[in-house]
C-alpha cells in the first residue's frame, strides 16, 4: 500500500522506492518512481519496458524471489536475459540481475514496513 493510504490490519506500507530514490538523488541521479505493480506478469513486462525507455537502470523492488507469485525473473526472460538469479547472502539471496533492451534491470527483495 501506498503511504498515506488508510491503513487496515496486515496492510503493508512500501517504503523501498523512496528511500532508493532518495539515494539516487543523493548520488546525483534523478530518480522515477512508479506505483506498485500487481503480480500480474503482462503487467510487470510493461512496467519494465516503459522503465527501460525513460531510464538508465529499472529496479524492480519487492518483486524478486522465490515464491510462487514472483513474476519477475519470468518477466525479464521473455523481455531480454537473466544473467543471475540468486546470490548467495542473506537478505539478498532472490536477487536479480538482467538486461532488457541494452538496460539494465536489477530484482530486489523488498523489505516493508507492516504496521501492527
């Protein structure tokens, strides 16, 4: 859920892109976020191919692991290449490190804020 939502019991909050996106800007990138995109792959693959056309780097958050609704990994093989998925260290092991349309594209675990 997007903060500011009204939140409900077991709702989580994204923090993730902001706080990448303040990074970014801090190394002096210019950072776009997008809205959270339902585990839906055509919708993943469209989310990364427009990701590919307005940026240098897509990141992915929350989207890469192991479980049976992550589309991700999918996503990009049928877009472009997966040149690892997995690495081995924790919390990192469901990353994932691709190329789509001479971009590069970088899966990552998300780890959320859930209120109680």
């Amino acid at each position: 859920m997007e903060p500011g939502a009204e939140l409900r019991k077991g709702s989580i909050i994204e923090s993730n892109s902001f706080i990448l996106s303040a990074l970014v800007q801090e190394w002096g990138g210019e950072p776009v976020r997008v809205k959270p995109v339902p585990d839906d792959i055509g919708k993943i693959k469209e989310a990364i191919l427009e990701g590919c056309e307005r940026g240098d780097l897509v990141v992915v958050n929350a989207g890469s692991s192991a479980g049976s609704a992550d589309f991700t990994a999918e996503a990009v093989a049928d877009l472009g290449e997966v040149l690892q998925h997995g690495i081995n260290i924790k919390p990192g092991k469901p990353v994932i490190l691709g190329w789509v349309n001479n971009t590069p594209v970088l899966g990552i675990p998300g780890i959320l804020f859930q209120p109680l």
